[in-house]
C-alpha cells in the first residue's frame, strides 16, 4: 500500500525585499473614542503574547492597487480602533496588559520583489520557508507590547499580483476577529470602487455573505474574574507548578522529572516543515473509521483529524509508553458561557481544550479512542469551566498559568472562518496560510476548496517521513496522488 509521493521543495525567495520608503502610519479617518481598553485575562495570558501573522497571495488579475488598501484600512479602523492603539502594561498591575486606544496607527509597509512571480510562489506554496519572513516588514522594538497591534506589509511582484501580508497581535483578538477585522477591510476596500485604477471593481457578491456581521463588540468585562477567584476544575491544559517550572524543567505531569520531555526534543533537534492536504473523501473517510456502525454519535472532522494527527504525532516521536501526552486545541465559548457573550465581541472568545493519554494507550487503542478523547474534552467546557478557567488566570497571574507544553500537541484551527474567502474587490486570494511553520500544529482552509484541510506543523527532520506515513497510512493506494502537497 504504501507509495512514496514525491516531495515539493520549498521555495525560498531570492534577494531582498525593495522598500519604497519607511511604512506609512495609517490611523483611523474618522475620530475614535479614546480610553484604556480592560482585556480579559483569556486575551493576555502569557502565551498570546505574539502576533498572528497571514500570509495571502493574489495573481495579477485580483491585485488591488496601495493607496486603495491604505484608505480602506484607515476607514475600517475607525470601527476596529483599538487595532490603531499601543498596548501597555497596566498602572494597577504590572502583569496585566491593557490598550490605550490613542489612534496612534497601524503601520503600512509597501515592497517590490521584481524577481518573483505569483505562479512561482503558488507552486512552491506548501511548506513555509524562513526566507518569507521578508515578506513581513520587522518592526524593531525593545518588547512585544512596544510593536503596534497590527502590522500590515503589501509586496509587489514581478508579475503585477502581490502578497499581502498581516500581523495582528493575538492579546486584541483571536482567529474569529483576525476574520471579521480581515473582512471588514476587504468590504470597505470593494467600496472604493476603483480596483483597477478605471474607476470599475467587481460587483460579483455571489460569494460573499448576505449581510455584513455585527459591528465589533470591543468591552471584554463579560469575562472579568470572579472576586475572590474560585478555582474549582484541575486545567489539566496548564502546567501543574507555579511559575513555569513544569514547562521548564519537561515536567508537566506532576511528580519526578522525566529526563527529557518531548518539548525540549523539538526545540533541540532541527525541524522540518509537513504540509499534508486532507480532501473532503480524505476526511469523510477518516470519519467512517472513528465512528463505528453501532454508534449512534457522529463525529466532526476537526475532531477525527485532530485526534488522528495528534496519535500520528505521537507515535511519530515515539515517547517513553507510560508518559502522558496531551491535546490541546482551542474551544470557543461565545455561546458555552452564561449569558453568551454579545454579538460581534471582539476580545479572544476561546479556552484551552485538553485531551490527554498515555502514549501507549493513545497508539495502542483503535482510531475512535482519540476521538472520544477530543469529544470528551469539549463537553467539558460550560460556563463554570470558562469562569474556573479565568480565575485560574487571576490566581496566577504574573507568569505562573501556562499552557503544559511538555509533551502536548498544540493545534490552531484556521478553518471555517472564512479566512480564504478574502476579496479586496478583484478576486479572491489564490492562497492562504501562516507566514511561517512552528512545533505548533495549523489546520489551514484550502483556497477553492470548502472542505479541504492543509495540517501544517514542524516535527524533527529524523521524524517527518514517519509522521507523513502515520498520518496517510488509512487512505488507499488509488488516493495517493491526490494525498500530499508536500
């Protein structure tokens, strides 16, 4: 059964990104209300400290000209301010974060890399390479907080398409709001109304939304901590010691100290980037395998295809059998909270899920274990979980709450968001993904292809070909060719 694929090389982008100048300074065109926004202890827990970094590319034929995407995103921010203020730390709490929305501006860099094609890039799209991150203009900042929220970089290609490439800082929004802001922009980009610079944008709407959504819901006291804060849940998902220690020293089970945890394995060996397509016969499959006959309960296929990379990972770095390793994956709670949050709210609306095995039981087990795991994880979450959760932030503030990454699998779910469907008003984007690879996992949505998933992740050179066969070892050998992009 088993065939090798052959692999796509990544494409590493020659020479050096040719700026015009320095970045414009885009600020909203309309006055915005000026005060420190509160965020919530889910928006600045330590390990949504960075930025959310997309990566688009345009042909030619869909290419919007600068000063159009400059206009439209001083219009959109005037609805979106907070992206156009600074973050600081607060003046009751140093370890808490809060915005000042000043109206201080996004910036907005514009680049020319005469050398590379839109064909070019799209053929050598699917495993990022560390040459990219030109793509991305680099604001030089003593510290995260001193980088503005949002980072925007238009690169002009040889060929009359472009790239467009954004960084949204995670602390402001999570992958919902990255999507609304996103769309917020294209609509006011198409109302411009000159896409080709002949006064004339598309008026093919067909696949746009009906109507546009609730305008962002900024106010994140919804979810402040209960006083005094109440605990009452284990959290498997964070590490089990105050200050990090479990993450440092690979103990995130409790107990003695495993001699090295999977954590410091990534981190310690060169990686390499898999990029596996998942069609929607691949998925649908997949689903039929977890799901016996006798079961009345269905599955989803985020559930069946996290919890078939997450043993396919495992098994793939072959861990001590006794070791307990753990899923984690996001869980949004807009409506699992009680009363849901408002329409259009526009802080980060997710917890951390855990699904957690030994390794042995994990491999071991037939598919529809793990995917009972996953199931049984998201039940979980209800509002008492949310506020425990939350509390369990409050509690620990100052560092001491973080995700137990010793021997956990983090996946980020791009998919059903509409991230692909982005339309400035010349066509769609031609490709959609993360600007770069990590250890964590990205299910990412397949431009012209609704049902389709990209699972992206890094995983130890000595590991990649064992994790491609685990992942692709259930489809058959007539499904091969369509099985890989990479």
């Amino acid at each position: 059964m088993e065939k090798e694929a052959a692999a796509v090389p990544e494409l590493e982008i020659p020479g050096e990104c040719q700026y015009s100048g320095e970045p414009a300074v885009v600020r909203p065109s309309k006055p915005t209300p000026r005060h420190t926004l509160y965020l919530s202890n889910l928006d600045d827990q330590r390990f949504l400290r960075f930025s959310i970094k997309y990566l688009y590319v345009f042909p030619a034929g869909a290419a919007v000209p600068s000063g159009d995407l400059r206009a439209a995103l001083a219009r959109v921010l005037v609805d979106y301010y907070p992206l156009a203020g600074r973050l600081r730390p607060s003046e009751d709490d140093e370890w808490k974060l809060v915005v000042d929305c000043n109206a201080e501006g996004a910036l907005f860099a514009e680049g020319f890399l005469p050398g590379l094609t839109a064909g070019e890039f799209l053929r050598g799209r699917a495993r990022p390479h560390k040459s990219w991150r030109k793509l991305l203009y680099r604001v030089e900042a003593q510290s995260f907080v001193a980088v503005p929220p949002l980072v925007v970089q238009v690169t002009r290609l040889g060929c009359g398409g472009m790239i467009l490439c954004t960084a949204i800082n995670h602390c402001l929004c999570d992958g919902i709001g990255t999507s609304q802001f996103l769309h917020a922009w294209a609509r006011a980009a198409r109302a411009t109304g000159d896409g080709d610079d002949t006064g004339s944008f598309t008026d093919d709407v067909s696949s746009l939304p009906a109507s546009p959504p609730p305008p962002p819901f900024h106010d994140r006291r919804a979810l402040r901590p209960r006083c005094p804060p109440r605990v009452v849940f284990t959290h498997p998902e964070y590490n089990t010691c105050r200050g990090g220690a479990a993450v440092a020293n690979g103990n995130g089970n409790g107990g003695e100290s495993p001699p090295t945890s999977l954590l410091a394995r990534l981190l310690g060996q060169p990686l390499s980037p898999v990029s596996l397509t998942f069609t929607a016969a691949h998925l649908l499959r997949l689903k039929r395998q977890c799901s016996p006959p006798s079961s009345l309960k269905c599955c989803t296929s985020f559930e069946a295809l996290a919890a078939h990379v997450w043993r396919a990972w495992v098994r793939a770095l072959d861990p001590p059998p006794a070791l307990r390793v753990k899923l984690l994956f996001s869980v949004n709670v807009r409506r699992r909270v009680k009363p849901e949050l408002p329409a259009g709210y526009y802080g980060n609306g997710f917890v951390l899920g855990c699904a957690e095995s030994t390794a042995a039981q994990l491999t071991s087990s037939p598919a529809r274990h793990g995917v009972r795991l996953v199931q049984e994880a998201k039940e979980c979450v209800d509002d008492d979980y949310v506020r425990s959760m939350v509390d369990l932030l409050e509690d620990r503030r100052g560092g001491g709450a973080r995700p137990d990454l010793a021997a956990s699998l983090v996946i980020s779910a791009w998919t059903r968001l509409g991230l692909e469907d982005l339309d400035f008003g010349k066509g769609k984007a031609a490709h959609m993904g993360p600007l770069t690879s990590e250890i964590y996992c990205v299910f990412v949505p397949v431009a012209g292809d609704p049902h389709g998933v990209t699972v992206l992740v890094s995983v130890p050179q000595t590991a990649a070909d064992r994790f491609q066969q685990y992942c692709l070892g259930f489809l058959k050998d007539t499904d091969m060719d369509a099985r890989l992009t990479s």
